[in-house]
C-alpha cells in the first residue's frame, strides 16, 4: 500500500494540467490543479497571477502530498482506490473525497479517514476486491459530477477524467484483492 504517491501524482497531473482561470470555474485561477487560494493558505501570503503560472511540480508537490494525499491517508488504502480517492480529494476537497469513500464501505461519514475508516475500507477490500471497490468509487464520484450545475461547462471533461482514472487505477490495483 506504502510508495504508490508518486504515480498517482503523476496520473493526476495528466488531468490537472496548467495555467487556467475559467471564468465559470468556482476554484478561479488555477496552476497545475492547485488554485490560487490554496496555493496562497499553503505559502502563507499572497501571490498574483504572474506567480501562479510559474509554479511548476516542485512548487507543489509536497501541497500536494500534505494536504490531499495525506489528508486521505493515502499510504493506508490499497494501490488502485489511492489514487481514485486521492484524484477526487484535489478535483473536490479532501473531506468529500473522504466521505464519499466512507459511504461507500459504511463507515461514520465524518471526512475523516482515521483507523475505524481504515479497517472498514479493508473489510471491504477482502470481501469484494479492489478493482470492484475502485468501480463503486468512481461511480460514486460520477453521480456527484452529474449533480453540479457547472457539469453542462465541464461536465465532459470530468467524466473524461473518471474513466481515465479509473482504468489506471484498475492497473494499479491489478491482483490485489
């Protein structure tokens, strides 16, 4: 389960991309998946929009690995569902992800994975398999795309990216169970 970040970093930027600032998009001016808000929380000052289209990997991976991957514990869930879990934490907001993932296995929805989520998302792993949990996330995670007014704007794009992410979360989580 331990050392899968670096490719789910790498899967998650394909998605992310560059510079944007999409004037429908509530996240505003956006670099590499992190929007200028987080991005100033995480520097602590503010940064204009000439800094935001310079930042580059190095700049935001270790936002990336504090804020998203470790806020969904993403070294305890098995390869495969981390980076669905991971993905849907940056594009939604950790706590979301989080719950989403809690609904799922029947955990308390609190948007804290913590060590009761942790063996429920096990029990369901051994009883039904990664690969199928990885299914039942993204579908998950589609239904709440579908329900956002923005989906008529991005809504392609975003379930684009769910498809995307869930085959390579399937390799990922090839002949685990």
């Amino acid at each position: 389960m331990r050392g899968n970040f670096d490719p789910c970093l790498v899967e998650l930027l394909k998605h992310e991309g560059g510079f944007v600032n999409h004037p429908r998009d509530p996240g505003g001016m956006t670099n590499l998946g992190v929007t200028k808000a987080t991005y100033e929380a995480w520097v602590g000052h503010p940064v204009g929009e000439s800094v935001m289209r310079k930042l580059t990997i190095s700049h935001v991976r270790a936002l990336y690995l504090v804020r998203y991957w470790g806020a969904v514990k993403g070294d305890d869930l098995p390869k495969g569902l981390d980076l669905c879990v991971f993905d849907f934490a940056v594009n939604a907001g950790p706590k979301r992800a989080a719950k989403y993932l809690q609904l799922m296995v029947g955990a308390k929805r609190d948007g804290v994975i913590g060590p009761n989520t942790i063996k429920q998302i096990q029990q369901y792993t051994l009883t039904h398999g990664v690969p199928q949990a990885v299914d039942r996330y993204q579908s998950m995670r589609e239904g709440y795309y579908r329900k956002l007014p923005t989906f008529g704007t991005f809504g392609r794009g975003w379930l684009r990216r769910v498809s995307e992410v869930t085959s390579c979360a399937r390799r990922m989580a090839k002949g685990t169970k």
